[in-house]
C-alpha cells in the first residue's frame, strides 16, 4: 500500500489557532486516506506535550523542538541568501528523518502544509507532491514592508523578494499547490512569470459546525451586563490582528458608545501584545488573554467583528462566529474566501465610520441581527463542512478511489 509523508511547519495539535486548524484536519484526513508519517517542529514545551496525538494517528512521526532564536535564523538566512522563513524553520535532525522514510517506506507522495517545509522534500524524489501554500506568504512581507520604521521595512523586503523566488520555485516542483481560496490561487497565478503555469487550486478552510453550535454553548458569565458586547477572536500577538483591535478601539467604539454608553468590546485571545494590553478600560474595551474556550465568548456576543485592514486567506474567526449564528462585522479583507452575501450572510463596511454604522444598525434592531446570524449558521452548515471541503484530497494524493465513490 503506498504511504503519504505529511511535513508540518508545526504541531498540528491542538487545533486551537487558524494553522493549527487547517492541518488538524487535513492530518486527520490523509490518516483515514492511507498511513502517514508525520513530520513537524514545535514552537514549544506545549507543542511537544502533543506528541502523543501526532503518534495516535501516524505510522511513524518526527517532532523537533525549534531552537534557533528568530535573529539567529535572520543572520543565517543573511548569510546563505535565503528567506529567513526558510532559516527559521530549518533542521538537520528533520531532514535526516525525512530521508530515512523515504528511503524505508512506499512513499507515494508527500504532503507539504506551508511553505517553509518545502525545503525538506529532496529533488530526486518522484511521487506526488501537494504543496498547502495556504496564504501567499510573500505578499503578506510585501504589505509589512508598506509600513513601520527602518531597518524593520528592509528586512520585509528582502524577505518578501526571496520568498516569492521560492514559492514559485516550489510550485513548479509540486505536482499540485493549494491555496486557501481563490482569491489567493488568482494573486499567486499573477505572480508567476514565463507562461506555462503550474497546476495551482484553490482548497478552502472547513469548520466544524457540531463543535461550533450555539445550541450546545452556554454564554460567558464575564460578559452578562446591560450593555451590548462586541467580540473580536484571534492571536493576538499577529500584527494584522493588533492593527484591527487598535483601530476598533480607538476609533469606533467612541461612535458606538455615543449611542449605547455601557459597550463593551472583548478582545478574546492569546499572547496579547502590550499594545493590545493597553486597550483595556478603553471606550469600553477589555483584554481577556488566553481562554479554554472561544466558543463561551462568541456565544455572548450582540455582534462579532473582524475589521482587518490585511488579511491572507480564510478567517477561522469569521467561520466560527457564523456557525454560532452571531451577526458578524467585517472588513473586504476579512471577508475573502467566505463566500456568502454582504446584507444577508454577514455585514461589511472598512472605514471607521461605517463600520460604526454598520454596528449600530445591527445593534439596533434584534430581528435584522437574529436573521443574520441564522443565515450565517445555514451558508456555513451547507457550504462550509470540512468533510465537502476535503473531498478532492484522495485524487490529489494519488490514492484510489473509495468504494462506490464517484469518480467524475
């Protein structure tokens, strides 16, 4: 039977955060597909406490701490010419491994989630390779590189310069690349030069809707009060998501209050900057952390917003607050990949102003909110499952079909 060799640029487990989500599940699929063998690094003691979940679903599996402190990665990077992503994520005990499977094992094909890990996939190997870019990472460089201080914008230059050398190089490599929607597989497309084109789909984020329920969610008891709640989830140490909060503090939560004097606006996430950390008390705004559970707090929520100015791909944030049934507020840029109506499915607006507007008519009127999220709760049970989203995974891989499966 042939054999999938699943690389990671971190432990899939727990699914808690938006990478972690996507290859949770994709692992948990190419499993049910044909044995796999696992390969990743950790960020930490906590990713590695996970070991025993990768094992659970490998044949074999290779979990390397990550131990070169990022500027370390940068002087190397520096002085091979390579990304610093690339430098980062680089390991010599993985790459071992690596070849040892494939020298031990019927690999088929490999699977690679991210684009730092391509670096482990050796030239000479002849099976399948999917590539999971997920986002168009040297854009979101080029986008940092717009803004902040020297020598910060050089360095997201270069990087943004040599990683999409890369991505195509890697793409031309791969038998199929992935991105997370197609606005992502159109941006990568008109980034590649000469004119062949390599095969490049789109492969979108799923969400798990009996997880995310409101009928099986009790609210958070931090949020009862007389005022609405505003809710906003995400890692809160990611710049684009930093930016969001900032500009919804300052700048739209004044309007809010105007009207409702008792708002409040929960930034609910790890890892906050002491940027985030000094919203809390703001116009209404609190910083809660780190909490067991989003689903509490979005349960809570009279409306959820994703206001972000950059955003690559999918949001997990805005599919898990739409299977909640919340009416959800969001920039153009939070809303790519979604699908879905503005007015029906979700509400979107961009500048401060309208995005206060906006706010305040859902807040306003229950019955337009309540229709809202209900919508929202169908477009993403009908369209949204992770079982439709990864159909196309068995053909990708090579694999046969199953029993009685369609082949068209």
């Amino acid at each position: 039977m042939s054999e999938v060799l699943f690389l990671a640029h971190r432990v899939p487990f727990p699914p808690d955060r938006g990478d972690k989500i996507r290859s949770n599940h994709l692992l948990r699929r190419i499993a049910e597909i044909a044995p796999v063998h696992v390969g990743a690094l950790a960020d930490d003691a906590a990713d590695l406490a996970h070991e025993s979940s990768v094992a659970a679903l490998a044949t074999s599996h290779c979990i390397v701490r990550r131990s070169a402190p990022l500027p370390l990665a940068a002087l190397a990077a520096l002085g091979q010419g390579l990304p610093v992503s690339l430098a980062a994520f680089s390991s010599s005990r993985l790459q071992r491994w690596v070849h040892q499977v494939l020298a031990e094992r019927p690999i088929s094909a490999i699977f690679v989630f991210s684009v730092q890990m391509a670096q482990y996939v050796p030239p000479e190997f002849r099976g399948r390779v999917v590539m999971d870019f997920v986002d168009v990472d040297s854009a979101k460089f080029e986008a940092y590189a717009q803004t902040g201080a020297l020598p910060r914008r050089l360095l997201y230059a270069r990087e943004a310069r040599l990683l999409r050398r890369f991505e195509e190089t890697v793409a031309r490599r791969s038998t199929t690349s992935l991105l997370i929607s197609r606005e992502e597989r159109e941006l990568f497309e008109s980034r590649l030069s000469g004119t062949t084109r390599p095969d490049v789909r789109a492969l979108g984020n799923g969400i798990d809707t009996e997880l995310f329920d409101p009928a099986v969610v009790d609210p958070a008891p931090e949020l009862a009060g007389e005022g609405p709640c505003i809710v906003f989830t995400g890692q809160m140490d990611y710049p684009p998501n930093v930016t969001a909060v900032e500009l919804f503090a300052h700048e739209v939560m004044p309007r809010v209050r105007a009207v409702h004097r008792q708002a409040r606006f929960a930034i609910v996430g790890r890892a906050p900057t002491a940027a985030v950390r000094a919203l809390d008390g703001i116009h209404g705004t609190m910083v809660t952390g780190a909490v067991p559970d989003v689903r509490p707090w979005l349960a809570s929520a009279d409306l959820v917003t994703a206001p972000l100015l950059i955003a690559r791909g999918v949001q997990n944030k805005v599919l898990e607050a739409m299977a909640m049934a919340r009416p959800v507020l969001l920039t153009p840029a939070a809303a790519t990949g979604i699908g879905g109506t503005d007015g029906e499915h979700f509400a979107l607006a961009e500048a401060p102003l309208a995005l206060a507007d906006r706010a305040l008519a859902l807040l306003a009127d229950h019955g337009l909110a309540a229709a809202m999220g209900a919508s929202a709760r169908r477009f993403v049970v009908d369209e949204c499952g992770w079982d439709r989203v990864l159909a196309p995974l068995r053909a990708m891989l090579g694999c046969p079909l199953e029993a009685g499966a369609d082949a068209a």
